[in-house]
C-alpha cells in the first residue's frame, strides 16, 4: 500500500530556535524592513503549503495528474520568483522582511529541490546571517540537510526522514555521526531526534490512519525517550 508522505517542512512544525551563541555585529548597516515584500512571501507561502500537503477541500476532486502538475507549477514558479528576490536582496533576514518573512522565503526554498544549486546558494547567505542573529539557526539545519542530501552527501541534523513499512516509525534518512547528532541539533535550537521523529511519526500516521487501521495498525512505533 502507497501511503502519503509527511513533508518535514511543513508551517505546522514549529522549534525552539534561539542559537547557542549570536556572533557579534559585522558594522553591516541594517536593511530597511520591506513590508510589500514581506506579504508577497506570506502570499506565496499560502499557495506553497496547500502544494506542499495532501490533496485536500477542493483539491481532493482532482485527478493525480492535474495535482501533480499543481504542484511542479507552484514549485517551479515560485522558485524562479525567489531566485529574483535573492540576486536583489541576498537571504531575507529578519531586518528586511520580519521573522515570518524570513521563514516563509527559507520554506519556499526547502521545496526547490528541483534546483539544487540554488538551495546551495542560498544555504551559504542564509548562514551569514544566522551568525549575525538575523535568522533562524534551525531552519538553517533543515536547509544544511536538504542541501546535503539533494547533492549526495549525508545529513548532519537528521531532519530528513522515510517510514520503516509496517509499523509506521520515522527516521533519518543518510545521517553522519549519528552517535552525536543531539549535540548539534542542541546547538541549533533543535530538540532531540527522537522527540523530533516521534513527532513525524505520529503526524504521518495521522495523515494515512485509514490505510494503517485497514492494515491492523493502530498507532506509530514511538523511539523511547531519554
């Protein structure tokens, strides 16, 4: 049985994002906060959520051709609109367009992974301004993963997950150092993995409870708690 697959980029999940340590100040003058540009990512976000999830009101109608094809339009456009924000403007940080300005611009770019160098490039600006506290140091570990694994190399914070068939549990998908990972999802304002991936577990088996019910599954396999 095909189930549908928990985007971990989704508005829902939300962190305790405060960085271990904000660098000092580079004497780089602050950007005046664009508030047109701040509701034109808010914009783009409504579109890119609903693409991002499960069919759903309206869309459940559609055939899974037409909803595919929804989805690469909104992907692709939205990326090439993103594209044009960053050669202008750099990462948007909170100066410029707010926190959820911010956000909604990094999630937008977490779902190119038909572009991969630019992912790529916007990773690199996006940490200049995480050490300057100017944005979010977990949504950075989510692009640093997405990055890795779009190019081939393994993730460092493991917020990229699949599903162990059969018993509905989540995990990391190509993860470096796993014996130390908790140490670096804690320095960027992450919880511990398994908290995180009981989370994806539940929520994915939220998403396909007929199917799991019609399979005799019950509940998601939660990960024990240190």
């Amino acid at each position: 049985m095909k189930y549908l697959l928990v985007g971990v980029c989704l508005a829902v999940l939300s962190f305790s994002c405060q960085p271990a340590v904000v660098k000092e100040e580079t004497g780089e003058t602050n950007k005046e906060f664009d508030q047109e540009l701040a509701a034109e990512l808010s914009a783009m976000k409504k579109v890119d959520q609903i693409a991002a999830f499960v069919q759903q009101g309206e869309y459940k109608t559609w055939s899974r051709e037409r909803w595919e094809s929804f989805k690469d339009s909104v992907f692709t456009t939205h990326q090439k609109r993103l594209e044009e924000i960053f050669e202008e403007s750099g990462f948007p940080g909170y100066d410029l367009v707010g926190k959820d300005g911010s956000t909604d611009f990094w999630l937008m770019v977490q779902h190119s992974d038909h572009v991969p160098d630019f992912q790529a490039k916007v990773l690199s600006q996006m940490k200049a301004q995480v050490d300057k506290g100017n944005a979010d140091p977990a949504n950075y570990g989510l692009l640093v993963d997405r990055v890795n694994l779009n190019t081939g190399k393994p993730q460092i914070y493991g917020t990229q997950v699949a599903y162990r068939d059969g018993i509905c549990q989540a995990y990391s998908r190509d993860l470096a150092d796993s014996a130390n990972v908790n140490q670096r999802r804690e320095s960027i304002g992450l919880p511990p993995l398994e908290e995180y991936l009981n989370q994806m577990s539940e929520m994915h088996f939220e998403i396909n409870k007929a199917v799991f019910l019609g399979e005799g599954i019950t509940g998601p396999t939660l990960y024990e708690l240190k």
